[in-house]
C-alpha cells in the first residue's frame, strides 16, 4: 500500500510540472491599443495614483491595452491550465523615435514660449521611461521632474497632455489626460 501511494504521488507530481511547464509562457502580448493614461504625482511608475492637480514633479503614464497572440490550438488537459506566474514577453515594441507627448495651450520653457501641440519629448526634465516588455504590467512613463518645473511658466491652469507613439509594427498609440495647474 505504501509503494502505490509513493507511485502515484509521483505521477500526480510528474503530471502537475507537465501542466506548468505546458502551459506556462505558450503565448506572447501583442500591444494593440492605447489603454489607460494617467498622471501621477511624484515619480511613481505605474497607474495606481492618479491625480488631476499637479503640484510638484509628476509622470504621465500609459500602459498599453494588451492581447494574447497565441490562439492556443490543440488545447488539451495537459496544456488548458494557464500558470498566472509565467513572463510572457510582449511581441511588439514601442518606437521611441515615435513618442510624442504635447500640451493643448503654450507653455513658457526657459523664457522660450512652447505652443500647444509642441512636443516636449527632449526638453530639460522631461525623460522617457521604457518598459520592460514582459508580462502583462508593461508601462511606458514619461517624468517630469523639478528642473522643469523650476524652469516652466504655465499660461493657463488646465492643461490636456496628450501622448502618442507607435509601435514597431505600426499600431499606433494615443492618449490624452487633462490635469490642474496652480499658477
């Protein structure tokens, strides 16, 4: 009895690491759409503290609306379980050469006037934070940091930032969100 008990904990063991090892990481993300834009104050990475005020450095964040790209053919029971622990890498890339991110209303940037629709990608404080392409919390943060708020004049107290870029199979990405600045 003790023999059949060792051999089938081994079977069940044997089959438990084929589920895993099956379906862990059978399909790549694609990015397919824009997703959420948020700001986030201070220089926090991800969407989990909006604001709508900005009143110190600051980060505007999108993270991409992803899709599996596997169709998952020949499912079976031994590779129908999903591993929620896998990294699926995301298939496409944001350009870098494509992000853009602008304001609706002019902005004074070290004395110069910055018209609405301008981009700020490059200027003094403004820095781009790529993600790392794998698993399904992929973001790409654009920060603001003090330097720029020392140096910038906003002209109005509502501004819509409005990011866009594509990817390096042509989906183009777009997003827009207004925040609140004190002048």
């Amino acid at each position: 009895m003790k023999r059949l008990k060792q051999v089938v904990l081994f079977y069940v063991m044997i089959f438990s690491t084929a589920i895993f090892i099956q379906s862990c990481c059978l399909g790549d993300h694609q990015i397919t759409d824009s997703g959420a834009i948020v700001i986030n104050e201070g220089l926090l990475l991800g969407p989990e503290f909006p604001v709508d005020t900005i009143s110190g450095p600051f980060s505007v964040v999108l993270e991409p609306g992803l899709t599996l790209s596997d169709n998952f053919q020949d499912l079976g029971i031994v590779n129908s379980a999903y591993a929620i622990t896998c990294d699926n890498p995301i298939e496409n890339r944001i350009d870098l050469n494509t992000v853009e991110l602008t304001l609706d209303k002019a902005i004074t940037l070290d004395g110069a006037q910055i018209p609405g629709g301008t981009t700020l990608i490059g200027r003094q404080g403004v820095t781009i934070m790529d993600g790392d392409y794998s698993g399904m919390g992929f973001r790409l943060t654009v920060q603001f940091d003090q330097s720029f708020l020392d140096n910038v004049v906003f002209d109005s107290n509502r501004y819509d930032f409005t990011l866009k870029m594509s990817t390096d199979d042509q989906v183009d990405l777009e997003g827009t969100v207004s925040a609140f600045v004190p002048l």
